[in-house]
C-alpha cells in the first residue's frame, strides 16, 4: 500500500505499463493508453461502458447534488475530456489521501486505487430517511485490471469488492451515528472495475469470488485501502 498523493502528484503503475494516476486541483485521474471495459455504479456514466479514463473528482461538502450527471458532463469538457470515454466519480474526500496498492497475480495484474471519507457512514439493512442519504462523503474505489474478464466475474468482482470495504470498516469500527450500528460503508459509495481485456493472457476469467486467485487479489487490495485511507482521513 501507498498514498504517493501526500508527496507528490503522479503514480505511475508498477504492474501495468502505460497506466497512471495524476492528482490534480480537484480531482484524481487514472488512465490508459487504451480503452477499457468497465462496470461501475459511477455517476457517469454507470453500468457497462468503455473508457480510458476515469475521474474521481472532489466537491466542497455544500455540494448540491441536483442534478450530478450533468455537473459531471460539463466538468469533462471543461477539463478538455470526452465524456463519453471518461468515467465520473464524485467524492468530498481528501483526494491526497488516497491508498493505492498493486498485485502481480495469476493471469492478471491488478491496480487498486481507494478514496474514503466516512462522515455519512451507514448500515445497510436498516431504514432511514432516504433525504438525507446523499450528504457528501463517500468511499470510492478503482479497479483497474490488465487481463480478461467475463462480464458475470466483474459482477462478481463488485460484490467481493463490496464485502472487503465493509469487513475493512467493520475491524476500524466505523459506526452510523444514527444508530450506532457497525457501518456497511456510506450512503453514497461507488466503484469501478475497468478491465482490459487483451488476448494475448489467453486466459477469461469466469468468476471473481473470494476462493479464485483474482477474486481473492481484489479482496485484499480493496480491504487493504480502505483500512489505510479510512486511517489517514483526519491527518493532514
């Protein structure tokens, strides 16, 4: 694990040649020099897509998020980025304490890239009042995966990263104040798991649970993460 982001502003991938992550004014860039597959529960543009860059991009807690698709839209263009081949995340995290960890594993390289803030934690399961559930936060998490999936092993690979975040928070004890309750995560995470597919591995994984070696990989890049960015949050 390293959060290369409280000293300088690029990291370069160790296990995947070409891809990188920029920290800059407002926001975190991880890019390809090629397209990639992705599925994620992102703001934009969500579901299966494809994309060579993906954005992790940091709002004041005043946020307003009315209409964030288009915030989202227009801050690409601003940038200079097509959006349709770019990735948005919101966040209200600090974007320099973002953990990074990196796997060589078996037919797979693996690239994991987490941002936490835990301010509206919560605990799935229990009711609430859904007009509050958007205040900003968030743990936000990037996969980045140099080998071929099927699109059931990215699925799969949601849900396993899903378990690893909450098992994450609930050995840190972050709690829903609410209700004082072990917190699942917050009320506005998000992920992405953008894969790229060649075929020179020869090799489509099929599942991504936590009994297959890059389902297992995934668990821990994604535990290990959030255990260090949920750590740092409150360190300057």
């Amino acid at each position: 694990m390293t959060q290369p982001f409280r000293k300088g502003q690029r990291y370069d991938s160790a296990v995947w040649c070409g891809v990188k992550l920029e920290l800059l004014e407002d926001r975190i860039e991880a890019s390809s020099p090629e397209k990639l597959y992705a599925l994620s529960s992102a703001v934009h543009p969500g579901g299966f897509s494809y994309a060579s860059r993906i954005v992790n991009w940091k709002v004041p807690l005043s946020y307003q998020c009315d209409d964030p698709v288009r915030d989202i839209i227009r801050q690409c263009e601003e940038w200079g980025h097509d959006p349709a081949n770019t990735i948005g995340l919101i966040t209200a995290a600090k974007l320099t304490h973002a953990s990074i960890a990196e796997h060589k594993g078996d037919k797979f390289n693996l690239l994991c890239c987490t941002t936490v803030g835990t301010r509206n934690a919560a605990r799935a399961g229990l009711p609430r009042s859904t007009f509050s559930a958007y205040s900003p936060g968030t743990i936000n998490t990037i996969l980045l995966i140099d080998g071929q999936m099927s699109e059931s092993a990215m699925v799969n690979a949601i849900i396993t990263a899903t378990e690893a975040k909450t098992a994450a928070l609930q050995h840190l004890g972050i709690v829903e104040k609410e209700s004082g309750n072990a917190a699942t995560g917050t009320t506005t995470d998000a992920i992405v798991i953008a894969v790229g597919q060649a075929a020179s591995w020869n090799a489509v994984h099929a599942y991504a649970g936590a009994a297959t070696t890059i389902g297992c990989a995934i668990g821990e890049m994604v535990y290990q993460t959030v255990l260090e960015s949920t750590r740092t949050q409150h360190e300057d």
